[in-house]
C-alpha cells in the first residue's frame, strides 16, 4: 500500500516534495501526480497553457536528474497520452487529418469530423476561453451542445448510406474488436522493437454502488493482456475500494481522483520494479 501520502498544491511543489524524497534515506517507490497538467491545461482544453507548463517542467528536470543516486530508476510516464497518439494515427491513415508545410497536424475532412467544426463555433463566443480555464460550466456548455448535435448527426445517418457520423454505442461489432486487436499488437510491436514498456492502464468508465465498470469490452480484454508487458485491471485494482473512498470526483465527468491516480501510480511502480527481478 501507500506508506505516506503528500497533498500538493501544483507542479512545482509536487518537485518540491519529490526532491525532499529522494534526499531522505528512506528506499522504495516515489510516485509524483504532476496536477497541472490535467488540471489547469488539460481538462480546460488550453494548449497554450498546456506548453508553457511543460517548459517550466524541462526546466526543472535537471535538478531531479541530479539528485537521482546511481541505482535510481526514473522514469516519465502518461495514461492517456498513447491512446491519443493511436487515435490521431488512425484519424491520419483515413485521411482526416494531414500535415501542413510547417510539420503541424491540421484537420482534413471537416464531415468525418463535426465534433471540430462545433467546438471552433463555441470557442468564438465572447467568455468561452476563460470559462474553459475556470469553470466546469465550459463543460456543459460544450458537451451539451455536442450532444444535440452528435444526436441530430445520428438521425441523419440511419437514413442515408454513407459515413457521416458514429453515435456512441454500448456494443461493438467483431470488425471493431478485431481492429482494435491490430492496433494493440502494433503499438506493442513497436515498443518492443525500440526497448519500450508497454503498460495499459484499464481506466474505469464508472464507479457506482460498488460496482467498478471497465473501459475494456470483454471481447478485448485477451488482446490487450497479450499485447502489453503490463495491464492494470481497474476491475481488480479497485474492487476492494469500491464504496469505501472517493475513486471519482463528484463533478465533471468521472475523472478519477488523486487517491486513484496515486493507486494506478502504486500498481504500475510494483509490476515494473517485480519485472525486473
């Protein structure tokens, strides 16, 4: 479990305190949530702030280069950060997103895509920015208005032949599955190829009455444990604190709070750490 749990009140403190760590003379697994990221710029959907934020933290690397001892194992990791790369992979080799003359991904195919379209009309009314940066409001602003919209596309598509838009759906077909499948065994194949650990992260679409409901469909859960070097089942990571503490913050949209983010981090330092003895 966690032996000491430190709250911090951003990214520079969260360096702080991971300095003061690894001085001590204390051995073991350190686990730093850098909040900013999500928090600030992330979930806000500010770019701009997202960079800047990150720049400050390559300013700050050297120091904990540096004060790691010779036997210190440090390593940088994202959850949701692979997925996203998949998914713009995809998004590319279907030609709905390209490269422009300065090397930047710019959309293609404004159709495939509504979803741009409608968040670059919100983003032009007056407020809309600061209310992404400072309140949850910005979210139900977009994601009702996304949904009105994700709705009425719905309706157009089950009348005409064509693909023109994808309404969510709690089944998927065994071509999807199948798909899915591929594009596991690639990314796998491709951090083998280059030394890379491989590790996927069940995130939990909903924790509710103490039920833990998983992001992975059935059908996919085989694939994902063969095509990785590590899987975290959110199933059975949080079962046994379903109920008990807050594994979701009680607004938004079922963001997993810092006690989970640090067991995620927990279970992720343990399966590495027992890989490599």
């Amino acid at each position: 479990g966690v032996t000491d749990s430190i709250s911090t009140k951003g990214n520079a403190h969260g360096i702080e305190e991971t300095l003061a760590a690894i001085a001590s003379d204390r051995t073991g697994f350190i686990f730093t949530n850098l909040v900013d990221f999500d928090a600030l710029y992330g979930h806000r959907r500010n770019p701009q702030g997202y960079a800047d934020c990150l720049a400050a933290f390559d300013r700050e690397l050297p120091s904990l280069l540096e004060a790691l001892k010779p036997d210190d194992i440090f390593r940088i990791a994202s959850q949701s950060k692979a997925v996203t790369a998949t998914a713009v992979m995809m998004l590319w080799e279907h030609g709905l997103f390209r490269l422009d003359e300065a090397g930047s991904l710019v959309p293609a195919k404004y159709e495939h895509i509504p979803g741009v379209r409608i968040q670059n009309i919100i983003y032009a009314i007056p407020g809309v920015q600061w209310l992404s940066e400072n309140s949850y409001f910005y979210s139900l602003l977009f994601n009702s208005t996304w949904e009105f919209f994700k709705n009425r596309l719905a309706r157009q598509a089950t009348e005409q032949v064509a693909e023109y838009a994808v309404p969510q759906k709690d089944e998927y077909s065994s071509y999807e599955i199948e798909l899915a499948a591929a594009l596991l065994e690639r990314m796998h194949r491709v951090c083998r190829d280059n030394g890379i650990t491989l590790v996927i992260v069940d995130i939990p679409l909903l924790v509710r009455d103490g039920e833990v409901v998983s992001s992975f469909p059935d059908s996919l859960q085989a694939a994902a444990r063969e095509h990785s070097d590590i899987f975290i089942d959110s199933t059975e990571l949080f079962a046994a604190y379903a109920g008990a503490v807050e594994l979701q913050l009680p607004h938004g949209h079922h963001h997993i709070s810092e006690f989970s983010h640090a067991l995620i981090g927990v279970a992720i330092g343990e399966r590495v750490l027992r890989s490599r003895n």
